[in-house]
C-alpha cells in the first residue's frame, strides 16, 4: 500500500526498497557475494595489466558505457549540434536493439565495476529508458550504475523507482546557477523545475533514509558561467547533493573555441578559487571530471583509460574514452575480443604513455602536463 508523507513542502509516496540485503533470500545474497568478487578481481587485474601496459589483456573493461540513443530536449550550446537541420542526426535506441547490445556484452557485463547507462543524448527522453533502467539494474548486482540526465524529465516517478532499485549515481548536469544563464546556455526554460525535481529526489532518499543514489551537479565550464562557479557550489549545498562535477569544456563544433574559458584570467582564477574555498566550507566536494588548468601542475599525465573503459556510442561504435575521435571498432561488426583486444586498442595502450601518444591524446586534458614538460 502507498500513502503519502509530508517533508519539507514535498508529499512522498512511501515507498520500500527493493533490494535490500534483509528483502532477499539467502542464495540471492549469496550470489550477489559472488558477483562482486568476480568484478573486483576483474578490476584488480585490470589495473595491473595497465601497470604493466600490456597490449593485450585479459581482464574485461571496468567501466562499460552502454548505449540508449541520442535524442535530447534541449540544445545546450556547447554540445553537438542540435540545431532543428541536425535533428534527423539523432534516434532513439529501441528496446531490442539494447537487448543485442546486451548480449553481445553478456560476458563483460558480468564482471565489470562501472555501468554507465547513457550515449550521448538526454536518456530520460527515450520511452524505452525506464526498460533499459531495469533490465540492467535487476541483472547486474553489485556494479555501479551511472546515469547522466540533464534534470528536466526526472520526475518524482523516476525519483521512486532509482531510489526503489538503488540507481549508484546520477549526474544531473545543470551547469549554470542561474535561470537565466541556464536558459541561455540550454535554450531551455527549465532551470526551476531540475532544482525541484532534485529536491523531491534528494528528499525522497532522506525520508527513505537510504544514502543511494550518489547525486551529483555538474558544470561544463565556458566563459559565459564561470564567473558564477561559487553560487553553483552554493547552491549545490542547498539543494543538498553529494558533489559537484566541474568539466573542461571538449571543443566538438568549431564554434566552441569561443565558448572556452580564459584561465589566465585573474577574475576567472579567483572565480575557481572562490568556489574551491566555498566547497570546502560548505562540505560539498568539488571534483574535476578532467584536470583543470587550475590544478593542473599536480597531474602525472598518466591515462589508463584504454585498460579500462569501452565506450558504445549509439551507433555501435566503440572509443577508449569520452575525450578520443578514433574508433576501435563497431559492436555490429566485429566481435568483442576483436574489438577489445584488437589493433586499434592495443596502439592506444602502447602508446598513451609513451613520448608519442595518439593523436587525440596530445590534446587531451589528461595529458595536458605531459605535454607542457615535452615543450
Ligand atoms: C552529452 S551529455 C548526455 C547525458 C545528458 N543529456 C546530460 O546532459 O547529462 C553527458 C555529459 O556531457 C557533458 N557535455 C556536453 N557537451 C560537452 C562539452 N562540449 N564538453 C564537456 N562536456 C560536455 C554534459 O554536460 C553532460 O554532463
Ligand atoms: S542535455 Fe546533454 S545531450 Fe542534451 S544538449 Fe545538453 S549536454 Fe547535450
Ligand atoms: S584521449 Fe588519450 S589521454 Fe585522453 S583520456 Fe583518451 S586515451 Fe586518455
């Protein structure tokens, strides 16, 4: 039966959670036990075959991106283009090409740590999504499910069921503090509702008094938001998330270059220092989804991501990680192993770390020290 409880100006439904320990019979239990042994040993020797920069390894990937479309219902300046002539680009997968997807993965699937379970477009849009949601959160005990949703569509239904079926993570990108800024940069005038419908989520998971979903806020940084970096910390305290999560901004169009940030910039430094400062007050973590030109200095420039990560792009195409054009292969084409272990992989872990990486990798945030000490 479900009522209603009032909380902080929200009505809950109340809920019971699904799948914890004391709801599941021993044997359940017991191979969930199992399964999280599988996907640490999986991890561990995942990281010393990247230790070792083996070509060729035998541990699967740790972290699988798998593909749900690419439709959105915004246009946020500074992704793809998404302009109405560029609409036909992008499709929703359907519920059966996912399940090829995960067939084809099945073996994988079962050992690997992380799932990432968005392409690269709003998933909450696809009317399949919720399937997909399930299909993975009832099959792969003990990974880590990721999702990334820019807020609009995550209602109080989605609330229920990622706190129901405990969704790891969700990253609600929201990058901007302001409406008005947010609408500028979205084209979207959906700023208050993403804060609602965090609030309903974040409250939701107190009053069922369970720590998951992980909720973080995440801000692509470009000139036109920067300066407001320490209200969004501030206001990520409000609303009460687990972190925020600041991203270099990648130059897909060519009309990005003047979306960047200018680094050197005093007012731009004291912008990112302020809102270091301000996390730390508040007890809201900052993390940096790449290094940032602020902190730089401090990376080794050491990547790991050809060891770790197979990326599926809503075509089928396959990328060692979010920051690199080459693809490795196309999941409708070629097999895992001739994938995973194939060419185009194995030159990327030869390389990555070498004096000579990959062409997408001198470029890359990651690398970006590496490169400074070569000049
Ligand atoms: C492409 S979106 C897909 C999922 C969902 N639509 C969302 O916005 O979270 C995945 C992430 O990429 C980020 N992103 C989009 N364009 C970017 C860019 N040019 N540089 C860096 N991050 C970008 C978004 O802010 C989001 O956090
Ligand atoms: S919401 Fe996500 S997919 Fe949609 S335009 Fe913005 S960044 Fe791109
Ligand atoms: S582009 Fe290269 S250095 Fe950057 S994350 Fe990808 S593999 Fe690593």
């Amino acid at each position: 039966m479900s009522h209603s409880l009032g909380n902080g100006g929200h009505m809950f439904r109340k809920i019971d959670r699904q799948r914890t320990l004391e709801n599941l019979a021993e044997p359940e239990v017991d191979a969930i036990r199992a399964k999280l042994i599988e996907r640490r040993e999986n991890a561990s020797l995942s990281y010393l075959e990247a230790r070792e920069s083996r070509e060729v390894t035998r541990a699967f990937p740790v972290e699988i991106t798998v593909p749900t479309g690419d439709r959105c219902n915004i246009h946020c300046t500074f992704c793809t283009d998404r302009s109405s002539r560029s609409t036909s680009k992008y499709s929703d997968l359907s519920y059966s090409k996912f399940l090829e997807v995960i067939t084809y993965l099945r073996p994988c699937l079962d050992v690997t740590s992380s799932i990432a379970l968005y392409s690269w477009g709003e998933p909450l849009m696809n009317p399949a999504y919720g399937q997909m949601y399930d299909e993975i959160i009832n099959t792969q005990y003990g990974a880590k499910i990721y999702i990334s949703t820019n807020g609009i569509l995550l209602d109080d239904q989605w609330a229920h069921k990622l706190v129901a079926y405990e969704c790891s993570v969700v990253n609600v990108s929201l990058n901007a503090a302001v409406p008005e800024t947010h609408r500028s940069l979205t084209r979207s005038p959906g700023f208050h509702a993403i804060i609602n419908n965090l609030k309903y989520l974040i409250g939701l998971k107190k009053q069922v008094g369970c720590v998951g979903p992980f909720v973080s806020l995440s801000f692509v940084m470009v000139a036109e938001n920067i300066l407001e970096l320490p209200n969004f910390i501030d206001l990520a305290a409000e609303i009460g998330v687990n972190v925020v999560v600041v991203s270099n901004l990648m130059q897909l169009e060519p009309k990005h270059i003047y979306q960047r940030i200018d680094s050197k910039n005093a007012e731009v430094i004291k912008a990112f220092q302020n809102a270091q400062w301000i996390a730390e007050e508040r007890g809201v973590p900052l993390v940096e989804f790449s290094p940032t030109p602020f902190s730089m200095r401090q990376e080794p420039g050491i990547c790991f991501e050809p060891w770790y990560a197979f990326k599926i792009s809503s075509n089928g195409d396959v990328f060692p990680c979010c920051y690199c054009n080459d693809v490795m292969g196309n999941i409708w084409k070629h097999s895992f192993l001739d994938i995973w272990n194939g060419q185009g992989y194995q030159y990327y872990r030869a390389t990555v770390n070498s004096p000579c990486p990959p062409s997408s990798c001198s470029v890359c945030f990651r690398k970006k020290k590496y490169q400074e000490e070569k000049e």
